[in-house]
C-alpha cells in the first residue's frame, strides 16, 4: 500500500510496548496526583501515571490498590532516584533557623512550627520494593538511572520501565541502563527540572532542540514532554521523532486532578502565561507561577537545601491549598499552560488526539 493511501493511525512501538490505545502519558504529579485522573487517562486509552514522592511503603500499597481497582487499563507509579546531594540531617540549630525564617507562613495559614524529624524522605529501597510488589505494568523514575539490579527485577516480574532526560548524555545513558523508554523533557515542562548529569542550570534545553537530537541518538521510543497541551504540540511532538507525548500542565488543570479549585483556576487565567524557574520552594530547580512566597523566598539570603526545604515548605503548603490561599502554594506549571482549554481529561486526550500522527 502506498503511503497516500494509508490510514494514519496512533498505534506505534510505545501503544505495543504498553498495551495502551494511544501514545499520551500523564505526567506524574508530587503531591497532586490523583486515583480519577490517572484512571481516567488510562480508561481513555493513554498511560495514567500516579507520582509518589514522599509515599512510605505503607502508603504506596493501598494507593496502588486503589488504581487497580478503578481502573482495569495499564498505569504507570513514579518514583523519585536519590542523586545523592540530598541534605539527610542538619544540625539542631541549623533546622531552627530555616525553620524560624518561615515562621510568617506557618502563622499565615495558623499552623505550628514543626519539630525537626527524624527523616525528611521516605527511604528509597523500601519505595521501590513496595512498587515493585504492586506490579503496575511501568515505572518510571526521574533525577538518574535505575540500579541493575532493580531493572533485573522490575524485567523479570513484567513491569517495563520509563527514565527521563534533560539532556541526550541523559537518554543515552538511560537507554545504556536498560529502560524500556524515554522521557526527553524540555525545558518547557512545569515542576521539577530532573537533570542528574550536570546542574539543571546547564540542562536547560528546549523541547524542539531535545526531542529529535534523543530520537537519533537512541533506539527504543522517545516521549516527548514539555509545553504540550493540544493537538498542534501533538503534531510536532510526532513530527520531530517522539513515539509518544507526557502531558502535565493540561491534565492538572482537569477537575479529575487533585489540585484544588484555586490552582485550576490560575491555570485558566492569564497568570499561567507568566512562569519562572524557582528553588525557594523546595531546594530543586523547578517550573512553577510566580506567586508572594516565591518572590519573597528570592529575596532571602539562604534558604534550606533539598529535601529539608521541601519538607518545610510541604508542612504549610497543603493548609494553605485547603485555604484557597494561592499565595503560598507551589503552583507548578509548564510554559505551555495558557492554551489550555479543557476541563476534563477525556476533553484533554480528545484534544491531543485530534493532531496528526506519523504515517
């Protein structure tokens, strides 16, 4: 058959690969992630993902439980990889300070100090043998290279396995690591920038730069992410050598997602159009809307490392959400926010899926 005469379809390696209709990822939230939205990608034929920063085993099971039992479709747990720069204690009056210079915010929203804990993350082995143990059919991780062992294990029970880029070293070495796919993130992405070859500063590439440069450079399929919310995003995703698109921004902004009202309405509103790359909130480089604590935060001498300036910002960020108190939220975003449109994920995944695949 000719190829004028072929009937473009959006089937391709990555739909064959995971056992999924269409090739559209839900990027995984922190924090924000949702049973109904990660069910409702994957009952539309995409990869729902769920992100579990910050879950304990004992958390991660019944989550994953619960995925499984609303819904019946393939779905994706993320995982954080510890690069190893992380702070993993600090001195008391080091903890008190960081702790004393936020004191405006925890009383803003009438919530305690907090005491210092023992632990500001979860420990990793214990995550990633509880994912592990739910057997969702991907995990997919972020900030470096999944241990052999754990892609031995992960292959053996079934379970594929997603990393990401920021950079073509990145995709080359996750490709060498054993991954089954790859992520390549411009830029553009709102969150976390998950660089771990070089400082995030340095991995700042765009979408239409990374994408097709990863697509050469590897063998195994290519997701495209970054400033990707319809269908023209789609297109050139496609266009430009991704089997696939992760799609973030537009599905938080859905009423499946567990964001609250304030901040689906921010993403509708023309405040989306302004983004800023930001560590105040949690130590990490990362995409979000400008809001008074960011720009407060900026102007402070010193702020806490990562994760402890994660973990003390996340003590009064959750009361502030409940609140509607936008001001002092983290209100992560992509460059690509205002175009969206679409209040619910199937309006979203029908959106995408009106661009034109590759013949």
């Amino acid at each position: 058959m000719t190829p004028e005469h072929r009937t473009p379809t959006h089937r391709n390696r990555l739909t064959e690969l995971f056992g999924i209709e269409v090739p559209v990822v839900l990027g995984p939230f922190g924090g924000v992630s949702s049973v109904e939205l990660t069910a409702a990608v994957s009952d539309g034929g995409g990869l729902g993902s769920y992100g579990l920063y910050g879950f304990t085993a004992d958390a991660i099971r019944p989550t994953a439980a619960r995925l499984r039992e609303t819904t019946a479709k393939p779905f994706a747990l993320n995982i954080w990889i510890p690069t190893g720069d992380e702070a993993a204690s600090l001195p008391p009056q080091d903890f008190s300070n960081y702790v004393e210079a936020l004191r405006p915010y925890f009383e803003e929203v009438g919530l305690p100090l907090p005491d210092m804990p023992d632990r500001y993350m979860p420990d990793y082995d214990e995550q990633v043998a509880a994912t592990l143990e739910a057997a969702p059919a991907v995990v997919s991780f972020v900030f470096g290279v999944p241990a052999p062992d754990l892609v031995e294990e992960a292959h053996r029970r079934g379970i594929l396995l997603v990393g990401t880029a920021t950079t073509v070293a990145e995709a080359v070495a996750l490709e060498a690591g054993g991954v089954d796919a790859v992520v390549a993130s411009g830029m553009e992405s709102g969150g976390h920038r998950v660089s771990f070859l070089k400082p995030a500063e340095e991995s700042l590439i765009g979408t239409f730069a990374l994408v097709p440069q990863v697509a050469d450079a590897i063998k195994i399929p290519v997701i495209a992410a970054g400033g990707i919310v319809d269908r023209r995003g789609y297109s050139a995703a496609r266009a430009l050598g991704a089997e696939g698109v992760q799609v973030g921004s537009a599905f938080l902004a859905t009423r499946e997602s567990a964001a609250v009202p304030a901040y689906r309405e921010i993403l509708h509103s023309p405040a989306a159009g302004e983004t800023v790359l930001t560590r105040v909130l949690s130590g990490r480089l990362a995409r979000g809307i400008p809001n008074r604590i960011i720009r407060e935060l900026s102007e402070a001498t010193e702020t806490a490392p990562f994760p402890v300036q994660n973990w003390l910002t996340g003590r009064f960020r959750p009361q502030a959400a409940a609140q509607g108190n936008t001001e002092l939220m983290s209100l992560w975003a992509g460059q690509g926010a205002p175009l969206i449109r679409h209040d619910s994920a199937a309006d979203v995944l029908a959106e995408l899926l009106a661009g034109s695949p590759v013949l």
